[in-house]
C-alpha cells in the first residue's frame, strides 16, 4: 500500500486513480497494477544491487508493457518457457539481457533461445546438456550456459516453494558431486560456453542464513572448479527469492540492505578461498511486483456463519477468488483486505472474505476485520497481489480471468485485457 492514498470520503487511490471510477470503467474482479510503484521497486533492486546483474523474474507476472518496463529501468529478464520468450520477444527486449531457465526445457524452447541468442540459459539435467549440444551443433550457435545447482540448504518457507533441499526436482546436486560432472560435461562439449553456477534457494524468504550457507556450499564448488581447470568461472547466480510483507507481520530487508549482505559475504568467501569475485547476478521477482498490485473485487453476498462456541464469522463473497489467487488454497499464505469504496463508521466483524467458486477452500483471506455493514455492491481491495496470482490465474469454472490494469498519475489503462466467455469457448472445439 506504500503509494495508495485513502480520500476524505473512504475511497481507495491508487496510482492517482479512484477505485471505483477503475471499476466503472474496466468491471470487476481487476488487478490494479501501481506503474510508477513497480518501476521505482525495479531501480531499488538495480541501484542497491549495483555491480550485479539484476534479472526480473518473469514468472511472478509479465506482460508486454512490463517487460518493457523491466528493459527501460535497465534490468535482466528471467524467462522460464517459450511463453515468457515469446513476451519478451514482442516487448523488443534485448536478448542478451534474457536468461532461460526450466528443469524440462522443450526442444523447441532450446532451440528458440538459441536462435534468438539469448544471454544465458540454465542447465538442469545432463538429459539438457546432450539436447543443448546436439542444437548447438544443429544450428552452429553457441549456447552460454550457467548451471544449476542443488547447494542442500533447508530454506525457510513453504514446502512447495523450497528449492535447494536434495529431495526435489531442480538442478544437479553438489554433494553427489552431480553438479562437477556437469561442470565437466558442459566444458568437453563444443558448442556450450560455461559462464558460471546458479542457485535459487526458494522463495518469500527472510532468513538471509539461507542464502549465506548456499553461497557458501556454491562457492566451495566454484573453487573446485577453479582448482580443476585453472579457470575462474566469469559469473555466479544467487537467484530469487526475497520475501515481501502480506500482512504487518512480515518484516522484509529492503534491496540496498540484501545486496550489501550478499556482498559481504561473497567477498568474505571469495578471499578466504582465494578466489577473484565473480560476477553476481540475481533473480527477485515478487520483491519487485508483489507490491505493484492490488485486486479489486465487488461483494456479492455477505453472510454470517456462526462458530462452534458461538462466535459469529462474516463470510464475504466476491467476484473472483482462487481462480484469480490460487496462493491462499496452495500455500496457506496470508492476505489482508480493506473496503475501498467508501467511508465505513460501523463496528468491525471478523471476516472472512471468499470466492464464487464451487469449493469451500475457494479463500482469498482468511481472517480480516472488516465493516459490520459491508453490502453487495461494496468494493475490496486486496494488497500484494502482484506476484504469483495473475501469472498463476486458472480458469476454473470457467470463469474468465480479470484484467490487468495499469495505473499512473492518474491515468487507468488496459495491459492485459479481460478475458471474455468467447475467448474461453474459443478452444472448445467440441
Ligand atoms: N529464480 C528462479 C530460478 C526461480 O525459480 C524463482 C521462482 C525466482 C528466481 C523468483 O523468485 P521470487 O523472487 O519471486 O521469490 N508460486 C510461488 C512461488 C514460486 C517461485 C518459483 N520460482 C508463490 O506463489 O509463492
């Protein structure tokens, strides 16, 4: 909410532009996206991460226009399929600034890369390493490649979100000693220029102990590397994953304080073992569009439910739900939410405010104090809905997903437009 401003009358503002005046014009459920908020959080990863390569992570949420936005703050772009690709591509974004990464990149996403020359593509599997050098050999094309690496750290977030334990599906392990097997496969084969080792750890991540330990574990392999081969690898990716603040709770670092600590510590490691600091890049993705955005939904119904022990819920009913945030269902993650139509005076009642799907996990959040006379027609905003809810959007029930709206000194404009029943019907070929 760090740019959204409530006026006299109780109305949300964001960007400069009156909720309900958005919803007038571009209907309900929308995810409001804050230009100036995304590009100003952009600058803050790419000036506090100076002397790094700062890459969006794209799967948080992309479009055209964002990418573009991504390209004039001066940023990297991570892609993970030929989708993503492909919106870089329209945006015009420069290709040597776009890393491709995938445990099961297809033929056809490896052999797009190639021919658009992308910066780095990210190696997972000795199955990729053959593929790659059989298109390399294919087209001529040199692939500059980074590898994957599994450190075996324990980070401290969701299950399903955690990246660098060994029981998981990504990259080569370093205690099997996979990860040097593939550091030795990349350099035997012609046609892949081995640039550096890459690790993500998982992601909404505040512990920084997790990152050190990674750093650390990476680190000691590039040494082996160097040790090997006489060679210092050029680069070295600490990947994504900085968590970002749901509810008052979370209390995240902002981007100067995490490349500061990232940089201590790989300069300590670096000249306790040896070794000239490689090039660091990394990967935020929620960090920076998390906050951008917000949704907006109209209320439906509103009914009260009474508890075991007689304490009363107000279940709140909007026009959207796990269709256009799937995060509370999947990860039991926490959202807030306020009215943000109008003025509210009435007494506040625990509520809880939910989809119109045909599931009773169908939750946008879970608990939340809103006004005792909350009505149909009211409008919600929920904050914090940049990251992960757009890109991960289904259509269940086959409800068309929202719009995406961007905001900025006022001015409300379309970048992703709504989906229509038509568009949904249009693959139904029965
Ligand atoms: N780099 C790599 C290799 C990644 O796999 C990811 C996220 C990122 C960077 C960006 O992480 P971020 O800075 O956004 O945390 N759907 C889940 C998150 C999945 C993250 C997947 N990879 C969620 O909604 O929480």
């Amino acid at each position: 909410w760090s740019r959204t401003a409530r006026k006299v009358d109780g109305v949300l503002e964001v960007g400069g532009v009156r909720l309900p005046d958005l919803v007038a014009q571009h209907g309900s459920a929308a995810y409001v996206l804050d230009e100036e908020d995304f590009r100003s959080r952009a600058r803050d990863f790419r000036d506090g991460f100076s002397g790094f390569d700062v890459y969006y992570a794209g799967k948080a949420f992309l479009c055209t226009e964002v990418a573009r936005w991504v390209d004039q703050e001066g940023l990297h772009l991570d892609v993970c399929t030929a989708g993503e690709l492909a919106v870089a591509e329209r945006a015009g974004f420069p290709m040597d600034r776009v890393e491709l990464h995938g445990n099961n990149k297809s033929p056809h996403e490896l052999r797009r890369a190639l021919e658009l020359q992308v910066g780095r593509i990210v190696v997972d599997s000795f199955h990729e390493i053959t593929r790659l050098a059989d298109l390399a050999a294919e087209t001529g094309m040199t692939a500059r490649v980074m590898v994957r690496v599994t450190p075996g750290v324990e980070a401290h977030t969701h299950e399903y979100i955690a990246t660098a334990h060994e029981d998981q599906k990504f990259g080569f392990s370093i205690s099997s000693g996979d990860a040097m097997a593939a550091v030795r496969a990349i350099r035997e084969t012609p046609g892949l220029e081995l640039r550096g080792l890459h690790s993500h750890i998982g992601s909404q991540i505040f512990d920084t102990s997790g990152f050190e330990v990674a750093a650390r574990r990476v680190l000691a392999l590039h040494r082996q590397v160097a040790e090997e081969t006489g060679v210092q690898l050029p680069e070295l990716d600490l990947g994504g994953g900085f968590g970002i603040a749901y509810t008052t709770q979370d209390d995240p670092a902002d981007a100067a304080s995490l490349a500061a600590e990232i940089r201590t510590i790989v300069t300590e490691e670096c000249a306790a073992r040896g070794l000239e600091v490689p090039r660091l890049s990394v990967e935020p993705g929620r960090a920076i569009v998390g906050p951008s955005m917000c949704t907006v939904y109209e209320v439906g119904t509103v009914k009260a439910v009474e508890l075991d022990g007689g304490a009363v819920r107000t279940y709140v009913s909007v026009d959207g739900g796990m269709s256009d945030n799937i995060r509370t269902a999947l990860y039991d993650a926490d959202y807030s939410c306020t009215l943000a139509s109008r003025r509210s005076d009435a007494p506040v009642l625990l509520s809880r405010l939910v989809g119109k799907h045909c599931e009773a996990g169908d939750i946008v959040v879970k608990d939340e104090f809103l006004p005792g006379d909350l009505a149909p027609g009211d409008l919600v905003a929920v904050p914090g809905t940049g990251a992960y809810c757009r890109s991960m959007a289904s259509n269940y029930n086959h409800v068309p997903r929202p719009a995406v709206v961007a905001v900025r000194d006022g001015v409300a404009r379309v970048v992703v437009r709504r989906e229509t029943l038509e568009d949904l019907l249009l693959t139904d070929v029965g």
